[in-house]
C-alpha cells in the first residue's frame, strides 16, 4: 500500500502540472475523489486494527502483572512489535490521506483559474 500510494501522488502531481483542459482536470478530480474515498476507508479499518492490537495488547500486558507468566511476555513482545508496525503505517496513511486534500484543493484552484481564463476568452498560455 505505502509503494501504490506513494507512486499514485506522483502520478497524480505529474498529471495535474501538464493538465491541458478543463474536460482532463474533471475526469482527474473525479479520478482522485474515488482514491480519496477509497484511502479513507483503508485509513478507517488500519485505525481499526491498530486500536484492537493496542487493546489485546492491554489485555496482556494486565494479565502478565497478574501471573507473571513468562509466555505472556512473548506474546506482549510479538504485539508490541506488530503494534508498532501498524501505527507507523497508519501514520503514513493519515499523511498521506491529508496530502490528497491538499491535491484536491490545488485541482480546485486550476478549475478556478481555467473558468476565469474561460470567462475572459483568453488561452491557458496566455
């Protein structure tokens, strides 16, 4: 996932840069609603399974202060790990997700500026 969207933001910044009409930055801001949509839902279910892991992880750690069970410290090791795993992955996808905002912000403000040249009857290389 961190390799897919990292070369979709660059894809997606390349095509927004070289955008030539307002018909091609349409379909592009329609294109990146869905991603957004979509990464939201990624984003929802990892916040998802990082909060059971921390839970699970709770969970055994109180019962390993209780028994003092030396197999349940390899098991709050494993969690601990994979926990870790998991934030720094929902970490990168928080960012990112507020980064195709900010991408969806800049193709609004190209739609803007292509009505405005579209108003005038200017050209886009004008």
């Amino acid at each position: 996932m961190t390799k897919y969207l990292t070369e979709y933001m660059a894809d997606i910044a390349a095509r927004l840069g070289s955008c030539p009409d307002m018909d091609t930055l349409d379909e592009l801001i329609a294109e990146h609603r869905d991603k957004i949509a979509f990464m939201q839902h990624e984003r929802i279910v990892h916040f998802l399974v990082t909060m059971l892991f921390a839970l699970v992880l709770a969970v055994f750690i109180i019962g390993l202060l209780v028994t003092e069970n030396i197999f349940l410290l390899l098991l709050v090791t494993i969690i601990l790990v994979l926990l870790a795993f998991y934030i720094k992955h929902y970490y990168f996808l928080e960012n990112t997700v507020q980064q195709m905002y900010r991408v969806y912000d800049d193709m609004l403000g190209k739609r803007r500026s292509f009505a405005e040249i579209s108003k005038g009857g200017g050209s886009v290389g004008d």
